[in-house]
C-alpha cells in the first residue's frame, strides 16, 4: 500500500468536494461534507493532518487512496 500523501485540511476538503461532497457545516474548528447518506468529518487545523486521521476521513468517505489523488 503507498503512503498517503501529507496534505491540509482545506486540501482534503476541495479534493471531496470535487468528488461531490457539499459543506453542510461547521462547527469549531470542524467541517463536516454530505453526499447522499455519507457523512464526512474533516478538523480544520493549521497543521497537515495526520495519516491516521486521513485514513480515517477516506473510509467515511468510501475512497481509496487512488480515487483521492486522482481530485488533488
């Protein structure tokens, strides 16, 4: 398995709004994305997010790693 890319917060978040995600909201210093029934919860911190919460961020999304370098 490659080794996901170090990418910020508001990358993340272009990249799923490009795979048709919409904001629906934000809370604090989180933005949560909708498409259909999934959910998607993205923190919007200054620093990279770490691979871990990345991780995290593509299974609520049902994404592979490929399908997210493909909408960077």
């Amino acid at each position: 398995m490659p080794k996901l890319p170090v990418l910020k917060p508001r990358q993340v978040i272009q990249a799923l709004e490009r795979a048709g995600f919409v904001q629906t909201r934000q809370r604090g210093s989180h933005v949560r994305l909708q498409k259909g029934e999934r959910l998607v919860t993205v923190p919007m911190h200054a620093r990279d997010l770490n691979p871990t919460v990345l991780r995290s961020i593509l299974r609520q999304a049902g994404m592979t790693q490929q399908e997210l370098r493909a909408y960077l």
